[in-house]
C-alpha cells in the first residue's frame, strides 16, 4: 500500500513529509508545487504516494525538495533547483 506502514526514515519539509519504509521504496504527502512529493508538480497530495524510485535507506526533505540516498550511496533529488 502507500502507507505509511514499514517507515524507518521519516522526513519533514515545509510543507511536505517523505518516508521510506524497509522494502526501500519511498512515499510522499503534502505541498507538491515545485514537485516535492515525486509526482509531477502541482496539486497537494493528502495522503503518501509512492515515488518511483529504490533501495533507499535514508531520506531528507528542505523547503520545497527531497533528497534520497540509495543503499549503493548514490543520491536521488526532485522538486525545487
């Protein structure tokens, strides 16, 4: 589901909040105007939906983006430059 079950990491933007979860995948929910939440930038999302990345192990949010970092150390980014 896209749930918040399974958290580890849990991360807090301004206005938008990312978790990863155990299976390594990542789920957003919030302000999404410059894209934060891994969906095309827009609407808010109300609840989390699942961004089509992997393997990620650890998560953090700013402002109006997100950061991930993969098991492997490389480091995924969207939302605002």
């Amino acid at each position: 589901t896209a749930g918040t079950e399974g958290a580890v990491t849990l991360a807090a933007g301004k206005s938008h909040t990312c978790i990863a979860r155990r299976s390594g995948e990542v789920a957003c929910w919030g302000a999404n105007g410059a894209g934060q939440t891994g969906g095309t930038a827009g609407a808010a999302a109300r609840s989390p939906i699942k961004v089509a990345i992997g393997g990620i192990v650890q998560i953090s949010a700013g402002e109006a983006h997100t950061c991930a970092r993969a098991g492997d150390g490389s480091v995924r980014c969207w939302g605002s430059n």
